[in-house]
C-alpha cells in the first residue's frame, strides 16, 4: 500500500505508527473479552487465570493495560527464566503476546504456572492464537495452560472498525466526513491490521494529490490495492 | 474626533490593517477598523477574530476620541487622493467625514464599543530577533506553506527549538520542505513549539518588509505577538501537531552535484516552456561532470539543455517539478546550488556549500 498512483511522490510525513486502542470501543467483537476481564478476581482456581487471544491490532496489549491500571499489576513481555521475586509486589500478572518464541522459556512457564496456583495470584495471558493450542514441548506445560480459560477477541464488526477508522484519521489530523467513512468500512478487509494499513494508504494519496480525502480517492487507493467490493 | 494627517503617512497603515480585515463579513462591525486620535498620535486597529493588529502614527489631533469606520472603504479613498494631500478626518454623530483638498466622502462609522475586544491573552514567552533574521527565516520557508485546507497542520511556518537548539522555522506542503536556522535568542529556551498561520506569516512578512531594527516576540501555547516600529500584530495559532520533519530530511545521500545557480535556474525554466502544464516534470539526467534537462510534452514536443556541473557520481536520471525545483533555487543563498541525491525514487537534499542552517528537501516524480 505504500505507492502513490501520481507522478509526484509525496515526503513520508507519517506521524509516529498509529497507536489507536482498539479495546477502548467495545463492541460486539470484544465485549465478551472486555467482561472477563473486568471480573478478574473470579478467574477459575487452580491457575487463577485468563487466556485473551485475537490478531494482531485487536487491542489486546491494551487490555492488559486496562487491567494493569485496575490492579497491582505487572506486564512482561517474555519470561526467559522463573523468579518469582520478580512478582512478589502484584497481584496480577499479564503476559503479553505469549508464544512458542525464544522469549518464553517452557521451564519458566511450567514455574510460573505452579507459583500462581501455589500462591493465588492472578495471571491473564494475551496471545494471536489459543494458548491451549500453543505447541509446547513440555506436556506439563501444554495441560496446565490447556485448563486456563479463554476468550476470543473477534475480527472487527462495522461498529468497530468505524471506530477504528475514525480514530486512526483522527490521530494523523486528516478530516474525513461520514460519507467517506461509509464507503470505506462498506469496502474494506475486515482485520484490524488492514485499517492502518488502509489510512495510511489514503493518507499518503491525500498528500501526493494535495487534495482532501474523498471517495473518488478512497476508490482509487482501494483500486490500486485490489480491495474495492462494490 | 478630528485630526489631520499626510496622505502618505496615513496610507501606509491604513493599507496593513486593511489587508488583515476581511473583504467579506457577515457581521458588519468585522469590516470596520477602529480610528482612535489621541495625545498626537493615531492608532488604528483591525481583525479578522484571528488575527489583531495595532499600528500608530503620529497626526495633528484637534478633537480626541475614537470610532470605527469600513476598513477597505477607507484605504481605497486614501489611496485614490492626490499626492501630498492633507488629509481631514472628522468622526461624530454617527459618521465620518474625510476631507483632502476639494474632495470630500462621508462614510457612515458604528461604535467603537461594538468592536470585539483586542486579546490580551497572556503570552508567558518573551524574545528578541532582529527583523532581517526574522525577515530571511519567513522568505526562506514561506515558499513551502501547504494551501491544502483540509491539512490544517501544514498551513503555516512550524518555528521551535530545534533538537541541537537552534531557532528553527520549517515548512512543507508534503511534495517539498523548507527550513531555516538561525542561533535561539536568549528567552527563547523554553518556547512552545507553535504553527503561525498563512494569513499572519504574509501579513508578518508585508510588515517587515522595512524594518530594520528588533522584533519583539511574545508566545504562549495557542497565541502570538510580534511587535516592532509602531505596529503590534496578534495571531491565534494553528492547533494542530506538526509531523516529525527530520525523518524526511536524507542524510546519506552520496550523489552530491554542484551547479551554478543562475545558469541552472535559466535552464530549468527554458526547458520548463516544453512540460505539460498538468505534471510541469523536467528530467534531470546526471552524467560524470554534466546534467541533461530535458521536457516533453503529449503533443510530441520537447527540449534538452546541458549543463556542466561539479559531478562524479555514476549516471543516473530522476525527474522533478519544474515549479519546485526554482522556488527552492531562488531561495539559495549565494551562486552554487548543491543537489545530494540518492536514487530516481528518494527525497534529494539542496542546499548552498557552506550554508549549514537553510537546507530543503525536494520530493522527485516518476518521469
């Protein structure tokens, strides 16, 4: 999406990547997520823990911010090797983004699952996909994450990904009316890695051009990336 | 209120606060400028609720007050009377009468109190620059100004304290940017980051225009205030957050060519008469120790011109708008034009050899 359809080639004036929290509107695609999330102290025994998992953009990380400013709370984003001073001030921890990578020791893991049924504290674990379904080596660790809860964050609905939108244009100070807000959630791919990928797009077409961001230029940025549905 | 006043050194601030009061408004007091006469000296004033300005100039008063009266109407009577005219105005009872030899115009005027009031915001900010650096820094940029309305946020000149703390003005419309540096007055340490308006970056510019002395510059987050000479000029701000220019700016390009401005801007704009007036494109194609311009139009029309020039890299070609390429040439300072170049797609980089604190940047086309 980054090539501009005039002759003239526009200055990468982008602002810093958009970091539109797409947990802040709850909609039919998170608001399942979002309840479990806010009655955090019922998570089941013996793992006290909660499993959110949904692609990337969805907004994920940010509710485990949510969460982090609700409770005594501790984010990390890999957990190479178990100390469980690391987490003896919080109530909660939140692992985000955890995979089968390097930055996720399966003996830490094995650890820490047994430190939170030892000890009772809470853990929410944000991962892309199912972290019961994660491939682990260590069947210790595959059947103790298999008995943690989990939630799916759906792909955006129109709500949402209006929203999104909205809130993406808004963050680079590019003025869209609801008719182009319209035509372009009516036409996109519905994820919500393509909404940033789609303002920037138009944002940079905006500029080559010089001109406001309407549908005519909607429809050729959507055109020239084979996303148009009329 | 009556005084008298030389046509000539009514005209010239009359002529300021007409140009900031709107020719067009829907509440008529908006098309009037207030007159005040007092203590020897007339002050005038006008706005566009975005913009105020101030300006005095000595007069012989004989009655002291104030009122308003048509902006426009008024400086196009001045301008249209004969040289060396005396000027009479006289304002009571709900008009104004001007008088200049036999002509006479009688204009209708509203209360000084309908006008809104001038800001007297608070502006925490408090420097000094000189008005030729102040001057050099608009000419360098004002150029670059975006006119596409809906980015509000490149609509005007973006002055900060630069990261190795300099004064730094910069402009962009997102095909090319201009900036500009000169040393951080003292006061300045702490100013806001600010976007002056289009609108008040030309009336600024008009103003300045003979001035030598100091400009005093006030600022707070959403205001600024330039005084000098007899003139105070007020402008709201845009609120609005410019982009982070410096990832724009190349710095490892390595094909640098140096080319004498005057011969360059000649040739730019003779094989310029070729290029269609949609794309204005001129292709630049480099060769060791020569550039290739060349144009071509759809009707089968074209035109090549060689230049020598300072230049070892390897051929390469790249295209560029005509228009761009000599506004930002005209605003090197000094003979020799240095391009640094990287590829036919990527931003080029010129400036003048040894002029450290104006550089631009120049987007090409696909030619």
């Amino acid at each position: 999406m980054g090539t501009s359809l005039r002759s003239q080639l526009p200055l990468l004036l982008e602002v810093p990547k958009g970091e539109v929290d797409a947990s802040l509107f709850v909609t039919a695609a998170n608001e399942t997520a979002m309840a479990y999330l806010s009655k955090w102290q019922d998570w089941p025994a013996p793992y006290h823990s909660f499993n959110i998992y949904g692609p990337a953009g969805c907004g994920k990380s940010q509710m485990g911010a949510f969460l982090a400013q609700r409770a005594k709370a501790i984010m990390i984003d890999n957990l190479t090797m178990f100390d469980r001073t690391a987490f003896a001030d919080c109530d909660v921890i939140i692992l985000d983004g955890i995979s089968t990578s390097d930055r996720w020791s399966e003996d830490a893991l094995f650890h820490f699952c047994n430190y939170l049924s030892e000890t009772g504290k809470y853990a929410l674990f944000l991962s892309e996909t199912p972290i019961s379904q994660l491939d682990f080596s260590l069947a210790d660790v595959r059947s103790r994450l298999r008995a943690i809860p989990s939630q799916e964050i759906h792909l955006p609905d129109d709500a949402l990904l209006r929203a999104l939108f909205e809130s993406y244009f808004h963050e680079r100070q590019c003025a869209v009316t609801e008719a182009v807000l319209d035509y372009i959630v009516a036409r996109c791919d519905r994820s919500y890695e393509a909404v940033a990928q789609l303002v920037s797009a138009i944002d940079r077409e905006s500029l080559a051009a010089k001109q406001a961001i309407t549908i005519p230029l909607v429809r050729a940025v959507l055109d020239q990336n084979g996303k148009i549905k009329e | 209120m009556r005084f008298t006043i030389d046509r000539m050194s009514l005209l010239r601030p009359l002529g300021h606060v007409s140009s900031v009061v709107e020719r067009r408004n829907t509440i008529p007091i908006l098309n009037n400028m207030v007159l005040r006469a007092a203590a020897g000296q007339l002050s005038l004033t006008g706005t566009d609720m975005d913009m105020d300005i101030v300006t005095h100039v000595d007069c012989a008063v004989a009655t002291e007050g104030a009122s308003t009266v048509s902006a426009h109407m008024l400086n196009d009577i001045v301008r249209k009377l004969p040289e060396g005219s005396e000027v009479e105005i006289q304002m009571a009872d709900g008009h104004a009468q001007i008088s200049a030899g036999r002509s006479s115009f009688r204009l209708p005027t509203l209360p000084v109190e309908d006008f809104p009031a001038i800001s007297a915001a608070d502006l925490p900010h408090h420097f000094t620059l000189t008005a030729v650096d102040l001057r050099d820094m608009i000419d360098t940029t004002k150029f670059a100004i975006s006119t596409e309305e809906t980015r509000y946020y490149l609509n005007g000149i973006y002055f900060h304290k630069s990261a190795n703390g300099q004064l730094c003005a910069v402009a962009t419309d997102g095909h090319r940017l201009a900036m500009s540096q000169m040393n951080l007055p003292a006061g300045a340490e702490d100013m806001p980051a600010i976007i002056l308006p289009r609108k008040a970056v030309g009336e600024l510019r008009k103003l300045l225009d003979d001035q030598e002395g100091d400009v005093d510059v006030r600022l707070s987050e959403t205001r600024a205030e330039f005084s000098f000479g007899h003139v105070r000029l007020t402008s709201k701000l845009i609120d609005g957050s410019f982009p982070d220019y410096t990832r724009v700016i190349p710095t490892g390009n390595d094909k640098v060519l140096s080319l004498d401005k005057a011969a360059f801007l000649a040739a730019v704009d003779r094989v310029s008469t070729i290029s269609s007036e949609k794309t204005r494109s001129v292709k630049m194609a480099l060769e060791p120790n020569l550039v290739r311009l060349s144009a071509s139009n759809t009707d089968a029309s074209s035109a090549t011109e060689e230049l020598e020039v300072a230049f070892e890299g390897g051929a390469m070609e790249v295209g560029f708008n005509a228009r761009y390429l000599m506004e930002i040439t005209a605003q090197i300072h000094g003979d020799i034009v240095q391009m640094s170049l990287a590829d036919p797609g990527a931003p080029s980089l010129i400036q003048a050899p040894s002029d450290d604190a104006n550089l631009f940047v120049l987007m090409p086309m696909r030619v």
